[in-house]
C-alpha cells in the first residue's frame, strides 16, 4: 500500500479526499490499477481536468485520449464478469502483469466508445466533437482477444 494512505484509512476513502485536486486523484487512482474503483476513480479525475480545460477554453484532446485509453484498458481487463473456471474477471486482471495491458494499443478509430462502458453520454459526446465518428465500435477484450485468452487459459 503506498505510504501516502494513513494506517486504517481505506485508499478508495483517502482518494475522495482528493476531488478538488483532480491531477493528485489521477495519480494516486493509478497507484490502485486494476482495481475497477480505481478505474472509476481515474475517469472522473480526467473529466474534471477535461472541464477546467474546457472552461479556459483549452485544448484538451490529450486528456480526452487519455480518458479513452482509461476506459478502454477497464474493458479489457474487466469486460467478462465472470470467468467459469477462474470467478470473477478482476482475478483474472490481477495476473496480467500491469506493463502488458498497459502496453496494449487501444486505438479510437476501431474500439471507439459504445463497448466501453466506464465511458458516459457526456465523454461520447466530448469524443465524437475531438476525434470525430470511429469506423468502429468493438471492447478492447475483443481487440485483444488473443492477449485475454492466453491469460485466461
């Protein structure tokens, strides 16, 4: 458990301690990856960020890309809900070691938004505005189907 969590505090209680540090919640939301609250947790840190650039009237193309690729690693890891066999997909996601999924390509144009479900109207929204319509739509589990059955066998 990281140092910055107090002893006897709960890391998903200490993070909401953070919601008006949106950057420092990102950061330590990333420190608990895989986890599915963490995934949580790291998507509304980036909309925060996504809407103060937007109210300074910045870009931010690269933090909707990073929200994307966010939900886009959740649907990879923890799209099954249950493995028969195995139980539940965060068992499964724990093995995978973080530097092959985090190493996955999880492009736009083919994953797209509809099959990933930490994604919200408003970030579907925000995403066809930046990056325009994707020729596809499909979970980064199915995108990396051979990835996920060599760890889930």
């Amino acid at each position: 458990m990281p140092a910055t969590v107090p002893p006897g505090v709960f890391w998903a209680d200490d993070i909401e301690t953070l919601k008006h540090d949106p950057e420092v919640r990102l950061a330590a939301a990333q420190v608990y990856l895989p986890l599915p609250a963490a995934f949580r947790e790291a998507a509304t840190a980036l909309r925060a960020l996504i809407r103060a650039r937007s109210q300074q009237s910045a870009d931010g193309s690269d933090l909707l890309s990073q929200l994307h690729l966010i939900a886009a690693q959740e649907s990879f890891l923890l799209a099954t809900p249950h493995i028969p066999g195995v139980g539940p997909c965060s068992n499964v996601a724990a093995t995978i070691p973080r530097q092959v999924w985090q190493q996955l390509r999880m492009p736009y144009e083919v994953t797209g938004y509809l099959y990933l479900p930490l994604l919200d109207w408003t970030d579907c929204r925000w995403l066809v505005a930046a990056l325009g319509e994707p020729d596809s739509h499909c979970s980064a589990q199915a995108y990396h189907q051979d990835v996920w059955d060599g760890h889930v066998a």
